[in-house]
C-alpha cells in the first residue's frame, strides 16, 4: 500500500522539493567566490573592482539562464519520474 498509493501520491511534492534545491544551489555557488569558494561567482569581484558594469550584468545574466535549464531540468525529470495516471493540477 505504501509503495503503490501513498509514495505515488507524494512523488510530485518530492520533485517540487528537489526542483527548489536545484535553484537554490544555483543561486547559493554565485555569491560564493566572495568566502573564496570560486565557481560560479568568478565575474563578481572582478567586476565590481574594475567597475565594469557589463561583466556584473553578464553574470547576473548567466546564473539566471543556468536556475532557469536547472528548472527546467528538473521538470522533465518530473515527467519521467511521475507514476503514470497520475494527474497533477
């Protein structure tokens, strides 16, 4: 019963988690060169130093593409997962 009816009924709350924990992450590793992480967030510093407003605008730019394909991503992943017959609205 658990397996067949209750898991099959929580499988879309579960990827609803995990699709928000991928955005997050995406979001969380841009700011992270600023505690010496690197990653993502490598325009950052070196745009605000040098002052170059198109460097910060094409990160901002890039980590909004990337949480966008990680959404994106995860919603598929959804669609294959999903037990068949159930119907989410």
């Amino acid at each position: 019963m658990l397996f067949r009816v209750e898991l099959a009924l929580a499988v879309p709350l579960i990827l609803a988690g995990v699709r928000t924990a991928l955005v997050l992450n995406v979001g969380t590793a841009t700011p992270a060169t600023f505690g010496v992480g690197g990653g993502l967030g490598c325009l950052g510093p070196s745009g605000i130093t040098n002052q170059r407003m198109p460097v910060l605008v094409l990160r901002f730019v890039l980590t909004v593409a990337m949480a966008s394909i990680m959404d994106w991503l995860g919603t598929l992943g959804g669609l294959l997962i999903r037990p068949r017959g159930l119907e989410v609205d």
